[in-house]
C-alpha cells in the first residue's frame, strides 16, 4: 500500500509532519496547523531556507522530548522571540539502536522500550500533554519532536491522536509514515558517526508492529490508552473533553 506523504519539505529536517486532517471515529477533523511533530530542531540554522520555512508555521511552542546530553551534543532550536522552549525527557533509560545486533526483532523490541517510556516518564509525559493542551486552547502552533521524530515522538503522537477519538489504524498509519524519511535518517546518522557502522536493520524503520505492540501492551497493562492518561498520569476526562473541543473542527449544525 502507498503511503500518503504528510511530510512538510525540508532540508535538513526529515520528519516534520502537521498531525492536522485526520478523522476522528464520531467524524470530526483533527485541525490543520496548530500540532506538528518533528525530528531534531536542532538541526535549524537561522538565516536559512528551512529557518526561514520554519518560522512561516507560526509555531509558538516547542516541547524537546530529549535526553539534555542530547541537547548539548546536538543543539536545540534556535533562540527566537515567537518561540517559547520546554524540555520534557520522557524516556529515562536510554539505549543505542543503532549498536543493536540484527538478531534484534523491530517491532517487540520497540514495542517493549516505548512502554518503558510510559512507565518511566508519567510526569514528563503528563507536562507535555498539558503544554499541548494550553497551546490548543490559544490556538497556538506547536511542535513537539525528538532526535529522528519516530520513537518518543510517536509516543506522544499516538497519545494525542488516541485521546482525540482518530481510530487506531490511522494512529498506527501515521506511526509508519516515518518510514517514507528512514533512507535520509540513516544517511544522517552515517554522516555524523563516520567512525561507527550500522549494524541494526531495525534502525530509522517504522513498521506497523511497533505501535501496534505498544498500544497491545498499554491496552493490557492500563486497560485503554485513556484509562493510562485518567488514572496514571492523572489527567481526567475533562482534559481530554477540553482536548476534542480545541484540537478538533467544529461539527456542523
């Protein structure tokens, strides 16, 4: 089946989509322009084409799902007056994709560390939903991303879409949109790591079996991805109420 492509051009960023457009199960559209995810910013140079593209989305708020070693080896968005910054690292233990053996199966493996995430990052995880939340309530543009904008990217991603009534097959499609960017995350990596070999075929893929796994295991552990949200993280249902009322087109009368 072909992928339709949500990605927005860039240069130098690979994985930067708008999650706007998509169909909730009681028929209403997830907004256009008000939530994107994405993979590094810090990959954003002002004075350049994709700076200058950027700051066209009028984004207002961005959430940095990175380790802060991360930050500091890599960088972060660049400093603007528009732009208010957050670190939210929701993944506490980390570990090397790209150093795994390709006896490493893709979709449990990942499956398995996204619901270490869950587990781990509940108070980061909760904050992000709420500043996604604040922003939709001002309708103001946000962006939340990670290093490729696959893995804790799409932890929050299918959260959201979850939460915001899209059915799990579009959760899961837009989950594996990332493989249409794999061959440019990989060339990057092997850019910046020269002295390093790949040696995980797992490595940029997004295969359905990753969110599906994830979202298997959040249903048997927590009962729903909603129950997760009310009773884990303590969000109630008046925030995801609050959510659908913003985030989602108006029904027609």
């Amino acid at each position: 089946m072909t992928k339709t492509n949500r990605h927005i051009p860039f240069h130098r960023l690979h994985n930067f989509r708008d999650l706007g457009g998509y169909t909730t199960e009681d028929g209403r559209t997830v907004r256009r322009g008000l939530l994107f995810r994405a993979d590094s910013l810090g990959k954003l140079t002002p004075g350049t084409e994709d700076w200058d593209r950027f700051l066209t989305l009028g984004i207002r708020t961005v959430i940095d799902l990175r380790y802060p070693w991360e930050i500091e080896a890599k960088g972060r968005v660049p400093e603007h007056p528009s732009l208010t910054y957050h670190n939210q690292s929701i993944e506490h233990r980390p570990y090397d994709q790209a150093a795994l053996g390709p006896d490493v199966t893709t979709g449990p493996y990942l499956a398995a560390r996204y619901m270490e995430v869950a587990e781990d990052g509940t108070k980061e995880i909760r904050k992000t939903l709420e500043l996604i939340a604040d922003a939709a309530d001002s309708a103001d543009p946000l962006v939340f991303h990670c290093a490729s904008g696959k893995d804790r990217t799409g932890l929050v991603a299918a959260l959201v879409l979850t939460l915001l009534g899209v059915p799990e097959p579009t959760v899961i499609e837009d989950f594996t949109l990332t493989e249409l960017a794999t061959a440019r995350l990989i060339t990057d990596w092997k850019t910046t790591n020269p002295d390093r070999e790949l040696t995980w075929p797992g490595y940029g893929r997004a295969p359905a079996e990753v969110m599906t796994g994830f979202l298997t295991h959040l249903k048997n552990r927590y009962g729903s991805p909603q129950s997760y949200v009310t009773n884990t993280l303590g969000l109630d249902t008046t925030f995801t109420e609050s959510l659908r009322a913003t985030l989602l087109e108006k029904q027609p009368h």
